[in-house]
C-alpha cells in the first residue's frame, strides 16, 4: 500500500509550481524534463549550464532532503532488468509522441489552459492508472 503523505506532497508540489514559475520568468522556458534533458546532447549552445544545473537539481534533491531531514528517501525500483527498459523506451517514446512530458503538459501546459496539454494529461494519467490497476490486480504485484 502506498503511504499518504499530505504534507511532503505539498510542499514537493510547491517546489515544482517555483521551479516551473521560475524557469519561465528567468529563463522564458517551460519546465518540461524531456525536452530540457534531451537538450543536454549535441549540438551544445549557450543554455547547456542551466539545463545541467536543473537536472543535478533534480538527482541531488533526495540526498538534500536526506540531508535536512536526516531520514534516506524510500523509492522503490524493480530489479526486473528487461521490465525497466521496455518503461524507459515506452515513457520516452511517449514524450516524445505526446510532444512533452508530465512536467510540461501536466505543470506548465494544464496552467496555461492549454487544450493540447490537457488532452496529453488525460492520456498519461489514463494509462497509469490502468497501468497500476492491472500490476495490482491482474498480474499480482
């Protein structure tokens, strides 16, 4: 069973309403993760810091949190090696379909009113929880 945690969700939400807010004002960008990682490769251009600080920012945030806190962040991965690539070329195959990630249609788009964004949010949130309901209750994990 998942833990309910109101108060972390909060803040974390917060968190990710700033950052989004912030690249936007500061940098005239959405927050969308996929696009902002896949920037990262060739050609490198003059944003190429930015969009690395922001991506460290998202791997160090755990180990700040265990920092402050002084309790580990549980996050669960399955060990099942050939189950996590296939949700990898799926996940970025739907970015990349979908024309943006979580972060940007779900963040940015949904709070522009973007009819495109929120189409994509239907969708995503659609098949995870298909997703979920047929892991817990079809195949039993």
């Amino acid at each position: 069973m998942t833990e309910f945690t109101p108060l972390a969700s909060l803040i974390g939400g917060a968190l990710i309403g700033l950052s989004a807010v912030l690249l936007m004002a500061l940098e005239g960008r959405i927050a969308g993760i996929s696009g902002i990682a896949s920037r990262l490769l060739p050609p490198i251009d003059e944003r190429f810091a930015a969009r690395l600080a922001f991506i460290v920012g998202l791997v160090a945030a755990p180990f700040a949190v265990e920092a402050v806190t002084g309790e580990p962040v549980l996050q669960t991965v399955s060990s099942n090696i050939p189950l996590m690539i296939a949700a990898g070329f799926l996940v970025g195959f739907g970015a990349v379909l979908g024309g943006g990630c979580t972060s940007g249609h779900g963040v940015c788009g949904l709070s522009r009113l973007s009819v495109r964004s929120f189409v994509a949010t239907l969708t995503f949130m659609a098949t995870a929880f298909v997703t979920v309901f047929i892991v817990r209750h079809v195949i039993g994990g």
